[in-house]
C-alpha cells in the first residue's frame, strides 16, 4: 500500500515546458500557406458545422489577402470568445470534420489554429472593433461571469444597454478561467480576452456576488428589465462510496482549479495515480497529473471508448501524453489505511443481452496515491429557489430556441440549459440571447 504524494516531483523548467503549447502558433507565412489551401466553398460546410456560424471561408480569405484584423473582426462579430475557442474548441467534431479537404488531401485546414491567429493578432494590435450604440435606458442582470454570461453581457452593451454581472467567484471568466486545461490557456489568455469584452462600456462586474446567497431572482427581476442566467454546473457528481472523503481522494474539476491559479511546482502529485470518469475533465485530469510528474495514471471509465464524452482525438492527447485508459470497468471499494487513500478496486463490466451496462462481479484492484473523480458536474437549482422559479428539464433550465426561459423577462444558456457543454455553444447561447431580450425590450 503507498502514499506517496509530494510536490515538485519534476523541477520547474521541465514543468514549465510540459505545459508548454498544446499547438505551436502559426507563423505568418503558415497562416498564408495554411488559407491558400482553403476552398472557399459556397455553402461552406464548416459553417454549417460551426455552433456560432462563423462565416469560415470569408475570414480566411481575408487572412490570404494580409487582412488580418479583418479576419479577426469577421470571427468575433459572430463568438466573442473565439480566441479561446481557436484554442479549445474540438474542431476535430465540429468544422475542421467537415471540412472537403479532408477528402481530397486528407487533411482539413487548420482553422482553429487560423482563428487563434487572427484575434491573437488583432489582441496584440491592442485594436478595439466594437463600439456601443446610443444608450438605450434599460439596465440587464446577468449572473455569472462566465462565456455565456460575458457573451451575452457583450451584445446586449454593444446594442446599447447597461449590464451589471453577477459573478459568485473573485475573478469573471468562469471555466475559461478556472477549468480549461492550463497546457490550453497559457499565460493570461483568459483574462486578456476578458478585458476585451469589458472594453466595449456598459458592463459593470460584481464579482462575490451570488444569486440565492446576496440576492434572489426575484429581486433581480423586480430590479431589472431583463435576467439572463449563466450559473453552469455549478455542483459534481459523488460516486457515493465509502471512504470517498479520504485524504488523497479529490474532485477533479477542484483540483483542475488549482492548477490554472497556483504555482505547479507547489502542487502535490502522487507517484500512481488514478482518474475515474470518460469525459473531457477527466482527460484533462489525467494529462495535467502526468505533466506534472505522476509516474502512472490510469483513466478508468465504465463503457468503451466510442461512448466516451472525450472526443478521439482528446483520447490520443491522453495516450500520447502516457496516459493509460482502461474501459469497461467501475470503481467497486475506495481502500484506505489510516483515512488515506491506498488502492481503489474496480468492477470489469459488460452490457447484457437486453443493453444494460452491468457488472461482471469480477474485479482489479489498483494502487494510488491520488484518485481523481471526474463523473461529471451537475446544476444544484437551489440558488434559483426563494420565488417564481423558472421551469427545469432533465435537471437544467428549460429554454425554447431564443433561449428563453418558462419565466417571459428571464434568459438562460451554457452549461446550466440542455445542449453541449462546450465553450463555444455557451458563446452562442449567451449571444442568441441577448438578440432576443433586445427585441423584447424594443418590442415587447
Ligand atoms: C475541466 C473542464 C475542461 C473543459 N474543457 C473544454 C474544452 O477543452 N473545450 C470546450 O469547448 N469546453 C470545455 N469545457 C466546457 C466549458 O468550459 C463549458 O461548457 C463552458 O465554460 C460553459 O460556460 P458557462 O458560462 O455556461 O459556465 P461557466 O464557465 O461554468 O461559468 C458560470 C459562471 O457562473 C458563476 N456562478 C455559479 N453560480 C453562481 C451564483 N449562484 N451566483 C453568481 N455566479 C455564479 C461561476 O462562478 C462561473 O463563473 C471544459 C469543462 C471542464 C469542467
Ligand atoms: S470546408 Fe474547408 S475548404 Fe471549404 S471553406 Fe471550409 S475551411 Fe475552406
């Protein structure tokens, strides 16, 4: 049985290099080489594919012709968070899938690496493209501070309202800034591009500031013409196991937090380590772990690896990264000796003749130091409680297609309404929504 956790278990440098870029920066005459290679297809498909209908084609032509600002601008009039998008997005699903030049070259322009060119340019040109029109009188509560609450504050303020943000945490950005993988957001890639939204006017944050704890919706609604609530996930999953409170045994998405605001050199990191769950947070987990030192992390997830939430190629990051992922088996015991952790023992599993995933009674024990559990995030409504509360959906805020909740002044989207949990779909939904409170306070 080992407990072996300690911190700097590789020197900084070599820390610092880990954690280095994910994707190398284009140079410019890559960014050139790389959009003469596009098509510039009518109907591009990778538009169609694209969660905040980026005109793909029309910023890369510009990108070709050394209009690069303008590139920029044509990316951030439909996301303004597609710099972190350029950076996180799983392209690899979405527009880079479809792009045809997968078929006649096999490999698809790189346009996620093009995007992050064009507004890592225009951040460092220190240009700002958006202006607010007229005021308009009407003042907008946003809660939450993350890229659906910042992507909706910003439109709404561009087309000329206040917008004061509430945000429960000490900084704004929500995940971008707290959970994105650090080897993702390097540097203060998440501040900067908040920054550049509030540099529009006419967003006030209030950050330690949260709904159902300082204030409740219906003082939010009693005090402003419209609501837009971006909360997230703001709970996670338990396994609901004994010893699951063990030293050694942590969230994942609390330790991932640890990781994008303190020193790697002061975190501890255990030499065998072990991450439960299949979806981007346990990948990113697992990677982070290993980066920092972790001799062996085993990723165990309870179905096959085409169910996982992590896409292929996040898989690959993994592997590459000498992550090992084992599937079809469940954790079973948590063991402990002297309340921490020592081994976990899994349960293999298979799926039934009628389609069930269930346990073969037959089991694998492995050692750990560190256990990550990364089963998911959840919404807790309890903040959303003390009044007329809007209606739920399979857990989430229920919204129709302008992002509307049950409640008519009330807005929702990200994480915390039903759909993909990504950043760029929180974009969209922060942006769709803002579109639709103007035209309800414009015209009821
Ligand atoms: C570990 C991890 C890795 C991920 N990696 C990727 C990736 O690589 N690519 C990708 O596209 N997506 C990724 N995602 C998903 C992506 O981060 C989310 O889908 C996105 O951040 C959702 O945005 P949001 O605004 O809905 O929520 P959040 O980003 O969670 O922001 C919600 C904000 O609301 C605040 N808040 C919560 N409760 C209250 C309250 N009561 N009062 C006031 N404020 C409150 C929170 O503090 C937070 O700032 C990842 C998620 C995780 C957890
Ligand atoms: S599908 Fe590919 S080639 Fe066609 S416009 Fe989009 S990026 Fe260019």
């Amino acid at each position: 049985m080992s407990t072996d956790i300690r911190c700097g278990r590789l020197d900084p440098e070599e820390i610092r290099q880990n954690f280095s870029e994910l994707h190398t920066p284009l140079t410019e005459l890559q960014a050139i080489q790389e959009s003469a290679r596009c098509l510039f297809c009518h109907d591009a498909p990778c538009t169609e594919a694209c969660p905040t209908d980026i005109d793909i084609p029309g910023f890369i032509r510009k990108i070709a012709s050394g209009n690069v600002n303008g590139a920029a601008r044509t990316i951030l009039d439909e996301n303004i968070m597609g710099n972190t998008c350029g950076n996180v997005c799983p392209v690899e699903e979405l527009c880079e899938q479809v792009c045809v030049k997968n078929t006649s070259e096999e490999k698809p322009v790189v346009i996620g690496q093009l995007q992050r060119y064009a507004t890592d340019h225009l951040f460092n040109c220190g240009i700002q493209p958006f202006k607010r029109a007229a005021h308009s009188g009407k003042n907008i509560a946003v809660v939450g501070a993350g890229p659906a609450g910042l992507s909706c504050a910003h439109r709404l303020a561009m087309l000329g309202h206040t917008v004061t943000v509430y945000e429960s945490r000490d900084e704004p950005g929500g995940l971008n800034e707290y959970g994105l993988a650090a080897y993702k957001m390097l540097d203060d890639r998440a501040a900067r591009e908040v920054a550049f939204i509030l540099d529009i006017g006419g967003i006030n944050i209030e950050t330690g500031k949260s709904l159902g704890e300082d204030f409740d919706l219906a003082e939010l609604r009693r005090n402003y013409d419209a609501v837009f609530i971006g909360l997230g996930h703001n709970t996670v999953k338990a396994l609901g196991m004994d010893n699951e409170d063990s030293d050694g045994v942590y969230n994942a998405v609390d330790f991932i937090e640890i990781i994008r605001q303190e020193d790697l050199s002061t975190l501890p990191v255990g030499r065998q380590v072990v991450v439960i769950g299949g979806g981007n947070t346990a990948i990113d987990m697992a990677v982070q772990i290993k980066k920092l030192g972790a001799e062996t992390v085993t990723m165990v997830y309870r179905r096959g690896f085409d169910e996982m939430g992590a896409t292929e190629y996040e898989q690959q990051v993994a592997q590459t990264n000498g992550v090992l992922i084992r599937t079809y088996a469940q954790p079973h015991r948590i063991l402990t000796q002297d309340d921490q952790l020592a081994a976990v023992e899994f349960e293999y599993t298979k799926y039934s003749s009628s389609g069930q995933l269930t346990g073969t009674g037959e089991t694998f024990e492995l050692s750990a130091d560190q256990l990550f559990k990364a089963i998911g995030q959840a919404l807790d409504v309890a903040p959303l409680q003390g009044g007329e509360e809007p209606e739920l959906i399979h857990g989430r805020i229920k919204v129709d297609e302008h992002q509307r909740t049950s409640l008519p002044d009330v807005w929702a989207g990200g994480d915390c309404t039903p759909g993909m949990d990504l950043t760029v779909t929180a974009v969209q939904d922060g942006k769709i929504a803002a579109l639709s409170i103007n035209e309800y306070l414009n015209h009821g």
